[in-house]
C-alpha cells in the first residue's frame, strides 16, 4: 500500500481493512463491497475511482478457460485419431511382415524342393551308372570264362574260331569311361543362402533404422512455453549479406523482445555484428571479414522452428 494514500475514497476517512484492486486504487473493504454491491456492474466491476473496468480479468480468464476446453477437445480428438492410426498402422505392419514370413518360407521350400530334386537326379545317375558298370563287370567276367575254358580244349580249329569271336565281341564293344567328381558338394548352395541371410540381415537393420527414424519424427503433442512461441527476428540495415561460420552462445530469452536480434554489417570495412535488443542493446558478437563479393543472408533452421527477416 502507498505511504501517500491514508484516507478511502469512498468514506472520505482513514483507511480501515484496507484492499487494493488490480488499477492500484486502495479502498477500505466494507466501502469497496457496499459500492459495488449497489452499482450495476453488468458482468464487470468498475473502480470507483479512475472507472476503470476489472472485468478484464476475468474474461481473460473464462477466455483461457475457453480455449483449455477447447485445446482438451482437440487432444480427445488427436488421441482417438492417434488410437485408430495406430490400430492400422500395426494391421498393416502385420500383414506386411506375415507377407515377408510368408516369402522367405516359399523361398526355403523352393530351396528344399530344388536341393531334394538335383539330389534325386545325381543319385538316379549313379544308380544308373553302377547298374551298368555291373552288367559290363559281369559280361566281362562270362567272357574271361569262356576263355578259360577254350584253354583247356584239346580242338585247335574250335578253340581258334572262338577265340577270334570273343576277341571281336569285345573289341567292337567301347566301355563308356564314368567321370566321377570326389569332391561333389552342396556347399556353393549353403554359402549362397548364408550370403542371402547376411544381406537380409543388414538390409533389415538399415531399413529398422529408417523406420524408427521416421517414426521418432513424429509429434504427438507438445507443451509450449507461450514466451518461446514467438518467432524470433532479425533485422538488417543495408546488408548486402549475412554468412557465419561458428555458433555463439546465446541466454535463455527472458521477455519477448529478447527475441529480437539487430544484424550490422559494414561491407566495405569489413565488421559484421550481432545484437541484441532489449531494454538495452548489447553486442552479441563481431565478425572481422573481407568481403570482396557480393554476399546474401543464410541461416539454418532447426525442426518446428523459424526466423523473420524485418528491414
């Protein structure tokens, strides 16, 4: 309460029980009360004495009020937009991923099918081969017989005429030559699907990355301190441009106009300067450069952020 003010406007007597109102204007309680309780403030109380209207505050308030309710709405509405976004963004990632499951699977039985069925035609072939081998094996062994045999005959024209046939038979008759690889194995395949997993494997991870990546990206919602919500602005005065090279530590913006910030470039001497502008203005950093072409302003933005140029 103000030393100056001893006595209540209203009574016209020293102040007893003494309030003040949101105007500066100190009233005693009883008076105060009795005044506005017999005059037509219509939804808004008036000071008795500059008439000025405090129902100012309370509008702001219900205002607040009105937007809460409403911003409350929006996130209800967010969240069962969010919930049923979510819902079918797992449907869809499930189907996908029983997709993928479902190819790799079919990709495996088409391996499996095509390991059984050159394994089924290797074996065939060496079955057919050893199927002849002992035919040949076995025709080759009658025939020695019958050459032991034609030994011991004691007739020279029969043994000479059955001799020579034999002869004849056999070498009219090429035996196939079987070429066989010892070293025949399924391991080409088995390194090429290891290969095919690895690369599977890395892929994944590469795209996993990706995914949660742009998934992180994404804003629900946020708090935002009302003070940070203005943009922040820089102003120029004849810049022909602005380029900086290295970071400068800046405090935490206290009032709204801390926001500004003053560029000055001197382009013909060389100096380009940041301030900041407040109830003061203070140097933020010098630049000493020389500038020998024409230059333009550049500046990195970060996520949901944003500057204004004013000149």
């Amino acid at each position: 309460m103000s030393s100056e003010q001893e006595d209540c406007h209203l009574c016209k007597e020293y102040l007893r029980d003494p309030v003040s109102i949101p105007c500066g204007h100190i009233f005693c309680a009883v008076c105060l009360k009795t005044y506005w309780d017999h005059a037509d403030h219509t939804g808004s109380y008036m000071c008795p004495q500059c008439r000025q209207r405090l129902g100012a505050t309370q509008a702001e308030i219900q205002e607040k009020i009105h937007d809460r309710l409403k911003q409350m709405e929006e996130l209800k509405q967010a969240v069962d937009t969010l919930k049923s976004s979510a819902h079918t963004a797992l449907q869809e990632c499930e189907k996908m991923f029983a997709d993928m499951i479902r190819s790799i699977e079919r990709m495996q039985q088409e391996m499996m099918k095509l390991i059984s069925s050159n394994k089924r035609a290797a074996l065939s072939n060496a079955e057919g081969h050893v199927e002849r081998l002992s035919h040949e094996i076995s025709d080759l062994k009658r025939r020695d017989n019958e050459i032991t045999q034609l030994s011991r005959t004691e007739d020279h024209i029969h043994f000479i005429q059955s001799f020579h046939m034999l002869i004849a038979q056999t070498e009219a008759e090429e035996l196939p030559t079987v070429s066989v690889n010892p070293y025949f194995t399924f391991g080409p395949v088995t390194k090429a699907v290891s290969e095919m997993k690895q690369h599977l494997n890395e892929f994944s991870n590469e795209e996993l990355v990706k995914v949660a990546k742009a998934v992180n990206k994404m804003t629900f919602c946020q708090l935002e301190d009302s003070k940070k919500k203005q943009a922040k602005s820089m102003k120029s005065e004849e810049a022909t441009a602005v380029q900086v090279y290295k970071s400068v530590p800046m405090q935490e913006p206290q009032h709204r106009d801390d926001f500004m910030r003053w560029v000055f470039l001197d382009h013909e001497g060389g100096t380009l300067a940041f301030y900041g502008v407040g109830e003061t203005m203070s140097l933020i950093h010098r630049f000493k450069a020389s500038f020998a072409e024409p230059v333009f302003p550049g500046f990195w933005v970060w996520y949901e952020s944003g500057i204004t140029l004013i000149q």
